[in-house]
C-alpha cells in the first residue's frame, strides 16, 4: 500500500494511477496524518454485450434524431 497526502496525491496522480492500474498498488490518501481515502483497482470491465452468448451479434448503432 502506498501511503500520500492530499497535495501529493494531487501532484501526482497520473503516475498513482499508473501503478493502481499495473500493479494493483492500493494509495491511500491522508489529511493531517488522517486516512481518507483509498484509491484502489476497480475488477475488470465487462462489455454487456459479451456477457450473454444471445448478444454477442448485436451490433449497436446510435441514431440521435431530437
């Protein structure tokens, strides 16, 4: 776990990212020494229309007619 404060955790929150996303590094944020908060990796996402084999040959087209 890596562990900043909030103006770090502003500075640098390109590279914090960069390491949630390829190591699956937790960062924990503090205020006064404080946790606040945790960014952490999210589980993998999933397109909706893989999921059910019945919608794996829908093809999506958008039409916006407002």
């Amino acid at each position: 776990m890596i562990i900043v404060n909030t103006h770090e955790a502003k500075t640098k929150l390109s590279q914090l990212l960069t390491e949630v996303e390829s190591n699956g590094e937790t960062v924990r944020i503090c205020r006064n020494g404080k946790p606040i908060a945790d960014l952490a990796p999210t589980g993998k996402a999933v397109d909706p229309l893989k999921q059910h084999k019945e919608l794996q040959g829908v093809k999506v087209i958008k039409e916006w007619n407002l």
